[in-house]
C-alpha cells in the first residue's frame, strides 16, 4: 500500500492541528470542517476502512475511545455528537485510511440524501 495523508501526519511530515493522543491513535482538526466541532480520529496503524478495522476490536474499541475523549476536550459531550465512518466511494470515503469524523457543537442535519434528492 502506498502512503496516505494521514500516515504523513501520524509521521509528522505533514502539520496538522492535533487535538489529542494516544500509543494506537491520533484526533486532529479537519482542514474542511463541516460542523463548528469537526475532528478525525485515525489509528496508527493503516486500515483501509472500518470493515478491515471491525477485525482488530480493540483498535476499533481504541478509535472510539478516542472520539469520546475528544468530544469531553472539546466540551460536546453532554450537548451530543456523531461519530461517522465513511467506507467506500458512494459513502463519500476520499483517504484510504480508516478515520472517525467526530461532529459537534451545534445541531446538526440528518443523514442520507441532500433536500430535495
């Protein structure tokens, strides 16, 4: 597997706004964020989506854990957030490396189909 972004910013080759980590995991800032709360949890070791990560449970137990520390850092926790995967290109998965968006601090839309689809 060739490098992805996100193996370049675990190897800090690339900055990024890190907003917390762990031995197995690292929450930072997206670069397009699309809640006024928008952090991707990505595990240090490269899966290429949450179906292949559904085979280690504790790396994906990892990557959860990590999505609720950054929603209490990030003061979301009680207000609520969504933790997404996207798999897949129709799922809108653009970086083959498995990454949790953590989504928060305001109300957000529903799911599926834009308005009017």
């Amino acid at each position: 597997m060739s490098e992805t972004l996100f193996e370049r910013i675990i190897a800090r080759e690339i900055p990024a706004d890190i907003v917390h980590e762990t031995d197995t995991t690292l929450a930072f800032r997206d670069i397009n964020p699309q809640a006024k709360v928008h952090v991707l949890v990505v595990p240090k070791k490269r899966f290429r989506n949450v179906a292949e990560l559904a085979e280690e449970p504790q790396l994906l137990a990892d990557v959860l854990s990590t999505a609720r520390k950054v929603a209490e850092l990030e003061g979301i926790a009680d207000s609520g957030y969504r933790v997404v995967f996207n798999t897949g290109d129709d799922a809108g998965q653009t970086v083959f490396h498995v990454h949790a968006h953590v989504l928060g601090g305001e109300q957000l839309g529903l799911f599926g189909r834009p308005t009017g689809n």
